[in-house]
C-alpha cells in the first residue's frame, strides 16, 4: 500500500486519535491470594482482623509486675516461673497479671539456672509490648483501589484476614506474525528465510505490562487467511498486534484490510525506526500494525502499545528511569521526524556518559544498547559534549563503567 509522507502524523498525535475512540473493556475476576502477586487491585481493601488481637511481645525475654520493681531491681534468685514472671516471646500474649517485659539480652544466668535482671536501660512500665490493634485493627484501610499487588503486600493482606482478592483483568493481547520468508525459533533459517523473533520480545514486554499473549502461528502472506485470522483474534483478544505487511511491498496486505475493515486508522508516523506502523480501530478494539524489524517493532510497543495495555488496565503510565549523561559523538537525523536513539550508558567518576549506537540493524547492538532517548522532531541531532537525558532500559552494574 502508497505511504504518504503529507498524511503522517507524530507519536503523540496518533495514539491520542486512537485514545479518543477507544473505550477499553476493563472487568475484574477473583483470585486466591497466592495467585494475585503483580495484579492490579480493583477496589479498596480493608482488614477483618486485630492485630494483635489483645496485646503481644516486642522482644524475646521475660513479663514480669512492674510493681515488683517498684523500689529498684529485686533479687530474683528464688523467683519462679509462672508465679513471678512468665516467658514472653516476640509476637506472643501472655498473662494479663504481667505487665512489663524485658528482654532476654538484659537477664545473666547462673550455673543453677537462675537469672538476675541487669538492664542497659532503666525499665519502664508497659515497655516491649504491642497493644492490641498496634499492628493493624479491624476496618483499616490495607490497600487501595489501582495499587499493584507486590509480595509485602500480600503478607499485610494474609495478615488482615483477606484470602482472596479481586482484581482487573489482564487485557488479552493476540500476535499475529505474518511473513512468507519467516520460520519459528529453532529451525534452521534457509536461503530466503529469516526466523520469528520477534514473538519471544513481544510476548516478555506484555508480560512485564500486565497483559496476556495470545500468539497465532506464522501467516503467509495471504490476504483471505490474514482476514480470517484476524476475524477470530478479535473475538478472543481485546488488542491486536499484526508483525509484518505495514510497509508497501507487493506482499504487504496488512494495511490495504485495516483500512477495509477499520472505523479508524492512522498509517504512518513521524517517528524512526518504524515509520510504517499503522494504527486502527476494528469492531471497537485496537488493531496495531507493527514493521517487522525488531527494534522498529520495539519502538511501536514502547510508544503505542504500551500505552494500550496500561489503559486497558485502568493503571497510569510508570515512569522511568531517567539520567542525565554527556553524549561522545555528534548525532544527526531528519529534522521533521523523531527519532529512536540507541545508547551504551557508562558510568563514570564524574556522572553519566552516553555512547551512540549506529542507525544499522546489527543484532549486536541490541547486546550493547542499554538506554534511549527520543531526539523531537524540528531537531537534526546534537553535538559531541551535549547533556542528554536518556531513559535507562535497565540498572547499570557495578562493572559498566568507562575508564
């Protein structure tokens, strides 16, 4: 299919025209509280239980009467268990005759088994014991509407008595890879051939999202199975990633049906690598276009998929990490379009310097690329010794420092 330069639009504009025609599905479903770490909740939560339900230990050590100790520390050579004082373990209640405890640390005991009391501190009445409802009480807010389930929560959940958990469904996202040349992962690519890559990045990055993949098997290209296909993605799927067809090769049939079948679509961005992505809208859900290059497939999920999957969810866009660092050589591109700038970040004694990565399609660079950044478009590039802010695509280790 033709791409007209005059008909593209920038990042920002398309996925905006796509937001403002989109209304997502969002539904939620029970789950047991094993099974909800890294979902989204979907309504406050609030504890059933007290805790601790009367009081409790602070310390390992012993409860004893304050008013024994009214008039200094007593000897307690004779004392006996149970009668005047009894063990008090971290997180345990014990008799309500005993009201003071102290830790084990501050107790000497000699070789008949006797025990003086030497505290480091003087003692207080009430001191090392939880009240009850310290920890948490019943009716308390435990955890909000939208937040993101994470391990320390699910141990503040159990502990306020929730054994279940409702929450927003994962938006289920079909990928369709279409290609006559392409084979799948493992087999050995012949003359002609290119493997399926792309599927094993694409289904990590919805995962990390929070979406459910469904992956259909490699297409031809074949314009009645492509309709088919997608026919049956849209029932089953709440968006849709076609790799492949979106540019204007004699085999790209992907954006001639979108554009038979779409209430919208927007072929063409401002924006390189992946100037041919085409968005749409069928039967009211998102059909993405994505090129076939991985890192041009890459930078439509950063851009536009992402964005859907996180609405899809009723969840904000997470922000990233950000630093600042000195760029080592000078960077050009097309003043009217932005562009997708690959970086090797390195620390160094004095911050952050940023190395540009070529404009090829080696797949070593992808080994080597560790940050981005987006030049605007009205930008030809910048100039050896500028600061840049460049988003970080992981922590840098220790050991990635630059001499």
């Amino acid at each position: 299919m033709y791409l007209d330069s005059g008909d593209f639009i920038t990042r920002a504009e398309a996925i905006h025209a796509l937001m403002a025609r989109w209304i997502p599905d969002i539904t939620t479903e029970i789950l047991p509280l094993e099974q909800s770490r890294g979902r989204i909740c979907a309504r406050d939560v609030f504890s059933v239980n007290t805790l601790p339900v009367c009081r409790s230990a602070q310390a390992d050590g012993i409860a004893v009467r304050f008013a024994d100790l009214t008039n200094g520390i007593p000897d307690t050579s004779a004392w006996k268990k149970d009668v005047d004082y009894v063990m008090a373990d971290t997180g345990d209640d014990f008799d309500d005759g005993f009201d003071t405890v102290i830790q084990i640390e501050d107790l000497v005991y000699n070789a008949s088994g006797a025990f003086s009391i030497v505290p480091e501190a003087p003692i207080v009445q009430g001191q090392l014991i939880s009240v009850q409802g310290s920890m948490l009480y019943t009716g308390e807010l435990i955890l909000k509407k939208g937040d993101v389930v994470h391990p320390l929560q699910l141990c503040l959940l159990a502990a306020g008595g929730i054994l279940e958990l409702e929450v927003v469904k994962q938006p289920v996202v079909a990928y369709i890879p279409t290609g006559n040349e392409l084979v799948r992962s493992g087999e050995k690519p012949q003359r002609g051939q290119n493997v399926e890559t792309n599927g094993l990045m694409i289904n990590g990055y919805l995962e990390e999202w929070g979406a459910v993949i469904r992956t259909y098997p490699i297409l031809t290209d074949d314009r009645k199975l492509l309709d088919e296909t997608l026919t049956d993605a849209l029932q089953h799927a709440d968006i849709i990633l076609i790799n492949g067809g979106s540019s204007k090769g004699s085999e790209d049939h992907t954006v001639g049906l979108l554009k038979e079948r779409s209430s919208f679509l927007q072929h063409g961005i401002k924006s390189i690598p992946g100037i041919p992505v085409a968005l749409s809208l069928v039967d009211g859900k998102p059909v993405i276009n994505l090129p076939g290059p991985p890192f041009a497939a890459f930078c439509a999920l950063d851009w536009c998929v992402r964005t859907l999957i996180y609405r899809g969810q009723g969840r904000p866009m997470p922000s990233t990490r950000k630093v600042t660092a000195v760029l080592l050589q000078d960077v050009q591109k097309p003043a009217p379009y932005e562009f997708y700038l690959r970086l090797k970040v390195y620390k160094t004694a004095d911050g952050f310097c940023a190395e540009p990565l070529s404009w090829g399609s080696r797949f070593s660079q992808a080994m080597n690329c560790n940050a981005l950044m987006v030049i605007p478009k009205g930008l030809e590039g910048y100039h050896k010794g500028d600061v840049i802010e460049v988003d970080l695509l992981y922590e840098l280790p220790d050991d990635e420092r630059r001499n």
